[in-house]
C-alpha cells in the first residue's frame, strides 16, 4: 500500500519496509502489511484501517507542540463474534458496520483523553435493522439498510436517533455518499440525487442554493452514473462508460478542467476522456482517478501536503499521471484507491496474486439491496419444509414489504439506465413471468398478504423522483393475475389506489402522464384491475367499503380521462360497470366512465323524478310563439323568473294543446333547428363539418342562456341536437382537447395543423401564430412558425 499526503507510514506508527530516499518526503515506497488490508477510510486526524478477517486499526493524530505529526495507532473491538466489514470517518466519530449488518459508532475524544483501544457502541435506534453501506460528511451521517431505507443523522442527534429520509423510500438506491456537508444517493438506474450544502455548486443543480431535502440532478440523467464520490466542497461522479464528471469547488484545481473557477453542474473531464476510468477517489481538495485498461493513477488538486503523490508546488488543475515508486521492482498493480482529508492511500497487490482489477462501475453483490433475481426465485420454488419454508417467506417478507427492493428486481437489463417519465426501464415479461411462477408454487397469496399489508399503506406521499412509480406497474400485475384466478381483489386494489390517490401534485401528474405512455395491454390490465375491484365493492356491506369503493373509481375515472387524452386507446367499454340496483347508484355521476349510455339515461330520469317529487310542484309553464320560439325563450330566461327544477311545461302561442311530454320534446326539436338556423349571429358554423363554435365577439350573457337550454333539455328528459362538438363538452368537463377533436369540428384546419406538425419539408415562412385577427400567443403576429417550434401551434389552438 502507499501513502501520500499530511502523514506518512512513519507517522502511522507501522512498520513499512523501509526503502524510502531521503528526498523523497511524503512521496513514500510502498508500505507491506502483514494483514491484509481490504479497506480503509480517512479524513482530517483520523484513519480507519480493515483487514481481511475482519479485524481494524484506528489511527488518531495526537495534539502536540512539535512540528512532527504524531498520533495512536489502536485496535478496534466488536463485541461477541462480530467482525468488521466497512469504516468510514467524520470529524469527530467513526462509524463501523459488522459483517451482521449491524452500525457501531464510536465518538472521537479530546486529544489528551486517548484510549488504549477502541470499542464502538452499537446505534440503538439502528439495532435489528441490517445495514448495508454507511457514509460520513464532516458532521453528518448516512446509512443505507438491506431494504433500501435511507437514514441520516448529524452529531446532535446522537442521541435522539437517526431520521429515515421518506422521500426516498421506494427509489432503489445502489449507493449513499457523504462530502463536507452535502449528500447524495445514487439508484439503480443511475439517477442522483443530492442535498444539503451547495455553496460552490457541489449538488450540481445549476445554482448554490442549499437544499434542505433530496433533489433529482437533472444534468446528470441518463449518464448512467455508477458511483459518486464526495470531497469538502466538490463532488466527482464515474458512469458505466468510465467517464468523469466533476463539479463543485475549483479553487485548488480539484475538478481537473485546467481552471480554478467552480462549477455548479457537472463538467466532463475531458483530460480522462478516451482511458475510461474504474475507479474515483475525493479527499478534501484533490481528486484521484484510476484508469481501466492500464491500471495508471491519475490525480489533481492541492498538492500542499503533497497528497497527490508528486513533489510538484503549486495546485494541478488537469489530471496527470502518477509514477508510484518500487512498482516495477515488486511487481505491483493497483486495486484500490482512497482519499480523505488531505490524504491518499493506494492499496496494491502483486500481479501474481491479483484478480481482475476492481471497478466502481459495478456494484458489489455485499452492497446491494435486497432484491429477487434468478437464484433466489429457485430457491423459493424449491420443494421445502420446515425451516427452509420459513426463511422463504421472511425472504417474501423483506422484499415485497420493501418499495425499493421490488423496483430494484424488475428492472430491463441496461435499459433502466434510460428510465424517464416516458419509459421507466421495467421488465413486464419478466414481471408476469415471476408472478406466474410464484402461483405455480402457492406463493401468490403470501406475496399478496405482504404487499396488502405493509408495502402499500406505506408508499411515500411525495417521492423524490418518478423512479417510485414503477411500484404500481409491477402490483397492478400481482392483482390482475388475482383477478383472472378469480380472487377477491377488492382490498388489495383499494389500498393501491388510496396510495396513488395520497401522492402529491407533481407525482399525480407524472402518473397520469405514465399511463398516456405504457403499453395499451398494460394500461387496460390496469383498468380491468380496478374496474372488477370496484364490481365486487359495490356490493359490500361491510365497514369501509364505501370509501374503498370511492378511491378504486377515483382512480378508474382517472384512467379513463387519461385515455381519453390519447384518443381512446382501449374501448370506452372496457370501463363500463353494471351497477344493477345498487343503492349506491347516485355517486356514479362523479364517476361517469362506468356507465353506458342507457344507464347514465336512467340515472338521470331516475334522479330529476327524485328531485321533483320532494318539491312542490309549481306552474312551470313556457309560452313562446313558433315564429319567434328563439328570441321568446331566451327572453323568459332573461327575466329569471324561470324555475328551472320544476317540470318544463310547453304551451305554443294560438294553439290548444295540453303538455303531456310529446310539446316539450316538439319544442326542443324546433328549438334546435331554429338555433342551428341563425347561428350566423350567434355561432361560427363551419363549413366542412356543419358543427357549431362560438363567436369571440359575442358576450358571456348569450351563451350562458344557450348553456341553460341545453340542461333544460336534460333536465327533463329530452333529445336536442344543438350541434356542438365533442370538444365543446370535454372543455366543460375539463378534459384535454386533441387534435382528433380539433379534426371534428373544423376538418380542413385539423388536416393542415397535422400536416405541419408531420412534415419536416413543409414550407412555414409564412405562417404565424394568428389566427384571424387574434393572437394565439402573446406577440404572435410577429412569431414565424418554424421547425423548432410548431409543436406550440397545437396546444394553443386546442385551448382556443
């Protein structure tokens, strides 16, 4: 191992063997231990050293008057048969994670207060929950456990405990990172991202504004970044491809762009671009990096204690190779490298014993999360009893209680490293496939218990990141299989959709864009899942039932104005629930996807007979004129004298009739035509499709009172062509309006809007974003339309 920087191996109290020239200061020859060391963690005054079986060191800087660095070097003591596997150092505590997954802290104490050894306490907030990986800023904490939690905490809570970050609950975090004072967690799929102190840009978000709660780093999606790495001030990022991106602080040339200037988003090093790069190193202010193929180090940043392994002065701002002494003579490669305050370690083996090289780009099966693959697939499906039944299901238990774990065990291979609102990277077939296997050996509906129970009621209200969605792709495949073995769904639905329902406003809307872009099978398994759920809750009796029955036709009503949005991808049928006698029939005109045409009739006449036989009927009779039926009526409206909830009456001026429900429905068929027969004063016809729109110019009053007739004509149970266009009645019921429904009224415009918005030739020099004498954007007349943005041309002409 060598050792560069503040202290030398001199300084460590070991025993190196010493081949070091005089002239060679920190710069030092390898250091040969007799233990293997196989990992290790420093930072200022502290360095943590573990080796192979599982034993550790701890070296602490002693405060003395001298110029020369002193210090302790101490054993390190689990108690019972605990063995270390991984250290990591803050400012004033270190933190050690057993090979059992459990989290022992040990609180540095005063220079002159020194023990003889040191005996960490284990966290006891964190006890019985198996920990995976840790992470130390200057003053904080963070620890990730086998399920996927994220937990952190800083020194004054110490005693009060450790804080589970809820917002990344359900993300599949491959790796947790701690610089200065600012974190990061890094998933499956290569999304980062950070929070806490960003004062030169070390969050990458673009700005230095501190951020209290973990935020998405956009620039760095679809990098498919595999580990970060944290110094004080700036932070260092390795994607799968082996390239590095830094950002943060500059001032002592850390960031390895040839300029001291900080950066607040991630910048290639392009000096490493063309060597991919396998592993990556922060210490407080300088950078290691180690290249794949030639196994070569390269390091930048302050060099004053000489932490960069040449005895050059002044900082290096680009990164540069390091010449390691003794590496010919004993035959040496490197396999890793650390860095931490002002220090670097670079841990050696001889070629003859060395395995293939250890890269950061992929993650070790020790760090991982809980998760199902192959292997452990067979091991559940495997004929067993007893104990080995047990662990299968506390297996069950851990992963499908756990968001993350289910997210991080569906994943397409390489493909999630593209996820985005548009694909989120998810293996349905492989999805459907473990589901189907599970039920061949009797495990769906311990699978089921567990999800009902525990993985849903706890979904996070306000994720970090769209990532989380992927949960309810995957259980909407758990139930529809239910469904098609002909279980009860009811519960298991209604807790999901009480979960999506509970999201926040961002979330609900990434959800319901998700469903405009998932498979149409997919989509319509998920309507069916709800739409039977709701079938078999509408006849419950039991407690609950009522508001379970509510939240499944939530979302069911959702998924059907989603699918609307995308022109009726899958039949409106498919939504259609026969509600039978039902005495809940009056709540479905919140839900109108479920009900055909007949029955959405009867509920209307069934509640407007309702609605008249609790009144008193009154004189509700019109009087209008044939001639001037038009002007009579809106005349009578006008006046407000007109009580609307009372049964309409019609009486035809010079004509004896007594109303019996054939005048009224003769009325609004005159009516109507009349209407459509001098809508050159009050609506635009077009041509081509015959359908009415309105006239800007026209006031509200006007087509407020059109809006009466048409309830009136529903009301009391009459048909009125009136004319108007699907988007007309979508706009009322705050539906998006497409370019279908743009095509319907008015043909020739939505054939040439769809034509400019197909064709890449198309000449558009002269059109603008006028229409008539009215700007569809502000500063439209002045706007050419062009390639790069026609696609505005379509929202602002549907929301005309």
């Amino acid at each position: 191992m060598y050792c560069f920087g503040r202290t030398s191996w001199n300084d460590f109290a070991l025993t190196p063997r010493s081949m070091a020239s005089a002239n060679q200061e920190n710069i030092s020859n390898p250091f040969f231990s007799q233990k293997k060391i196989s990992g290790l963690a420093c930072r200022d005054g502290v360095v943590a050293f573990v080796h192979e079986h599982g034993s550790g060191e701890l070296w602490i800087e002693e405060d003395t008057d001298e110029q020369a660095i002193q210090g302790r070097l101490m054993e390190m003591k689990l108690p019972k048969d605990d063995k270390i596997k991984v250290v990591d150092c803050g400012k004033s505590s270190v933190l050690v994670l057993s090979d059992t997954g459990k989290l022992y802290e040990w609180i540095v104490p005063k220079y002159q207060n020194l023990p003889k050894a040191v005996n960490p306490r284990i966290m006891k907030d964190l006890e019985g929950t198996c920990i995976i990986q840790v992470a130390c800023g200057d003053d904080h904490h963070l620890a990730l456990s086998k399920d996927g939690r994220v937990f952190a905490w800083d020194n004054n809570q110490i005693h009060s405990g450790s804080v589970l970050l809820r917002s990344l609950c359900g993300v599949p975090v491959a790796q947790i990172a701690a610089g200065g004072n600012h974190s990061f967690v890094l998933s499956v799929s290569g999304t980062v991202y950070g929070w806490g102190r960003n004062n030169a840009g070390q969050l990458g978000l673009g700005d230095t504004n501190d951020r209290a709660t973990p935020v998405l780093v956009t620039s760095l999606e679809f990098k498919g970044v595999s580990f970060i790495s944290c110094g004080d001030e700036h932070t260092a990022v390795l994607t799968k491809d082996g390239l590095v991106f830094t950002f943060g602080a500059g001032d002592r040339g850390q960031l390895g762009h040839n300029s001291t200037r900080n950066e607040v988003r991630p910048r290639l090093v392009t000096e490493l671009w063309g060597q991919p790069v396998s592993q990556i190193a922060c210490g407080r202010r300088h950078t290691l990096a180690l290249t794949h193929a030639t196994g070569k180090l390269h390091t930048f940043g302050c060099v004053h204690h000489k932490q960069l392994g040449r005895r050059t002065a002044g900082s290096q701002s680009v990164p540069m190779p390091v010449k390691l002494p003794s590496e010919k003579r004993f035959s040496l490669m490197v396999d890793r490298i650390f860095a931490g305050g002002d220090q670097s370690f670079i841990l050696c083996l001889k070629k003859k014993d060395a395995e293939p090289l250890e890269t950061f780009r992929t993650l070790l099966p020790g760090k991982r999360i809980s998760r199902m693959d192959h292997s452990m697939l067979k091991k559940w499906t495997a004929k067993s009893e007893g104990k080995s039944r047990k662990a299968v299901k506390a297996d069950i238990e851990l992963i499908f209680s756990s968001a993350a774990c289910v997210n991080a065990s569906f994943l397409s291979q390489d493909h999630h490293l593209r996820s985005s609102i548009e694909s989120l990277g998810l293996d349905l077939p492989r999805v459907r496939e473990t589901f189907k296997i599970l039920s061949e050996s009797n495990l769906l509906l311990p699978v089921k218990a567990v999800v009902q129970r525990r993985l849903l009621p706890n979904q996070p209200t306000e994720p970090a990141s769209t990532e989380v969605l992927r949960v309810y792709l995957i259980v909407t495949e758990l139930i529809d299989l239910l469904r098609r073995k002909k279980y009860d769904i009811g519960t298991i639905t209604a807790i999901m959709a009480a979960a999506i329902l509970r999201q926040n406003s961002r979330c609900s809307l990434s959800l319901e864009s998700l469903w405009r872009k998932i498979p149409p099978d997919a989509f319509e398994k998920l309507v069916l899942v709800c739409r039977d759920a709701s079938s078999q809750l509408m006849f419950l009796q039991s407690e609950g039932s009522s508001e379970a029955l509510q939240n499944t036709l939530s979302v069911l009503q959702k998924l059907s104005n989603a699918n609307s949005a995308t022109g009726w991808r899958i039949p409106k049928t498919t939504f259609h629930i026969d509600i039978g006698k039902s005495d809940q029939a009056f709540l479905f005109d919140q839900y109108p996807c479920i009900l055909d045409m007949d029955t959405k009739l009867f509920l209307l006449r069934t509640q407007a007979q309702r609605m008249t036989s609790d009144i008193f009927v009154g004189d509700n009779t019109l009087l209008v004129n044939r001639e001037t039926i038009l002007a009579d009526t809106l005349q009578v409206l006008k006046q407000n004298t007109f009580q609307y909830w009372f049964p309409l009456k019609v009486q035809f001026a010079g004509e004896n009739g007594i109303d019996a429900g054939g005048l009224k429905r003769e009325f609004f068929k005159v009516l109507a035509r009349e209407l459509y027969g001098s809508a050159d004063g009050m609506f635009q016809v077009d041509d081509s499709s015959g359908l009415l729109w309105f006239r800007q110019e026209e006031g509200s009053e006007l087509y407020h009172l059109i809006g009466l007739l048409c309830g009136l004509a529903l009301y009391n149970d009459c048909v009125a062509d009136f004319h108007f266009p699907l988007a007309l009645y979508k706009k009322l019921l705050g539906f998006e309006v497409t370019l279908e429904d743009l095509e319907e009224l008015s043909p020739t415009v939505g054939r040439s809007l769809q034509e400019i918005l197909n064709d890449d030739y198309i000449d558009l020099q002269d059109n603008v974003f006028i229409w008539g004498d009215t700007e569809l954007i502000p500063g439209g007349e002045d706007i050419l339309v062009t390639k790069h943005n026609r696609n505005m041309w379509m929202p602002v002409w549907t929301t005309c």
